[in-house]
C-alpha cells in the first residue's frame, strides 16, 4: 500500500495532463481562460511548460500550487499503459474522465496513509487500512472501472473515518472548534491554534505569522496566501503539498517532516537586531 512519501507527482512520467484536462479561468490565479481537455498555449511540443520558470510573473501562481499528489503518472503510466493522449484516440476521449477520479482516489489515499501513521488510530486501524486498500486496488483498474466508481460516495465514507482519526489524535481535550470558520484576512498573528478544529475553514490571506499550529486538523482549510512565515505546523492533521504551497512561508515556517519548502517561498527577512 502507498505511503505519503510515495504519492509525489512525477511529471516525467506523465504526459502532461494538468496542462491538459482542467478547465481554468482569468483570475488572480490564471492570466487566461481554458476550457476542459484543451492544452494549455504554454504547453511546448515536449509537454514542458514553456514559462515554467516565470510562472507567477505571467500570471499563473494557479500552476505552481498544483500538485495531484501522483494521479498523473498513474492515469499514465498504469490506467493506459504509458500511451500518449496525442497519439491515442481512446486515451484522448477517456483522460478527461478518469484523471479527475484518480486526483480523488490519490487524495483519499494521502489521507489514509496519514491517518494509519498515528499511533492514536488502533481502534480504527482495520477500518483504515481496509479503506486504503480499497482505494488503492481501484486506482490500479482500467478506465471503465474508474470512471463507473461512486467516488463521492467513497470520499464521504473515508471522510467519517478521518473524522474518527483526528478527534482520536486531538484526544480528550481538544482546541478551538473553527471547523468551516470564515476566517478570510484574519488576524491570527501568534494565536494557540494547538489541535484546533480548521476543518474546511476559509484561511485566505489570514495572518498567522508565528501561530501554534501543533495538532490542529487541517483537513479542507482553505490556505491561499495565508501568511504562515514563523508558524509551527509541525503534527498538523491531513495538510497537503496544495495547501503547503498556496501559503506563504519561508524558512521559519516549521512544517511536518513529510513536507518540503515550496521554491516560491520567500527567504527569511534579514535580522534587525544589533550585534552582540
């Protein structure tokens, strides 16, 4: 069964799918609108983004917070065999269908793989690792089986048993209940958010610069430009690489061992303090 350590896009060995089967549209997150199943224009002839380095100076900060989390190379690589959307009149019609199941299905997996790692979890372990399994064996079928899957109804049953998971970790005494809170451009600058509820809750552009994140469930939060320079998010509750990415931090931010930096964080502010 996967670990989260395994479940990293490879888009060496994909065909460039994110560039390909969403739609987008003109925001502050893209420059351009993008219908479904259209190749990105940035998209060169070798499935490499041609501004991939200047991404957010283009006006796409939208591509660089991606990340399905391996579902890519997995419609690629075992879904179809390694064959080629461009060249391939069946993967061409399919990929629009089966690459949004699989972003789910690696999703659920992430969270699962998490939830079987804390100790807190024994009197649920056989219920998740039954789900990982199951989860698992569906994202190695074929395209018909993918796309004719209930995944909503499996992501909601998953969803009651990370529920289980995280009141099992966040134990007896619990922090904050802020499951779902508008806390848009909030000020949270150093606030005890200690296994705090945040399930799903509205972060955007909130300051929590030196917060106390330790423990809190993270599961949904919306996370775009919240500032987390200096905030400790180490033992956060189902954090993702999306969300990691679409925060802003540096090299203060304290994140769980299986994360890594994005390179778009900025470098620490030089210290002001006077020599000693």
């Amino acid at each position: 069964m996967p670990t989260r350590g395994e479940l990293r896009a490879d888009c060496a060995r994909c065909v460039a799918l994110c560039c390909v089967v969403p739609a987008f549209q003109a925001s502050a997150d893209f420059a351009i609108d993008k219908p479904a199943g259209r190749p990105c224009p940035n998209l060169t002839g070798e499935l490499r983004c041609g501004i991939h380095s200047q991404l957010r100076e283009r006006g796409f900060p939208g591509c660089t917070v991606f990340d399905c989390l391996g579902a890519g190379q997995k419609v690629t690589q075992v879904t179809f065999g390694g064959r080629d959307w461009r060249t391939d009149a069946t993967v061409a019609r399919d990929v629009g269908a089966v690459f949004p199941v699989m972003r789910v299905l690696h999703e659920l997996l992430w969270y699962l793989s998490e939830a079987l790692e804390l100790a807190s979890s024994g009197p649920i372990r056989g219920a998740l690792s039954a789900a990982l399994r199951d989860a698992d064996a569906l994202s190695r079928s074929d395209a018909a089986t993918l796309v004719a899957d209930d995944v909503e109804g499996r992501r909601r049953a998953v969803a009651d048993l990370l529920l289980q998971a995280s009141e099992l970790a966040r134990g007896p005494r619990p922090g904050r209940n802020l499951r779902g809170a508008d806390l848009v451009g909030a000020r949270l600058r150093r606030a005890d958010l200690r296994k705090a509820n945040l399930r799903g809750a509205l972060l955007i552009g909130a300051d929590l610069r030196g917060a106390d994140l330790r423990g809190a469930d993270l599961i949904g939060a919306d996370l775009r430009g919240a500032d987390v320079r200096g905030a400790d998010l180490t033992g956060t509750l189902f954090l993702t690489p999306l969300q990691v990415a679409a925060a802003r931090g540096d090299a203060t931010t304290r994140l769980p061992p299986v994360h890594t930096p994005p390179a778009h964080w900025s470098p620490p502010l030089p210290s002001t303090a006077p020599p000693s």
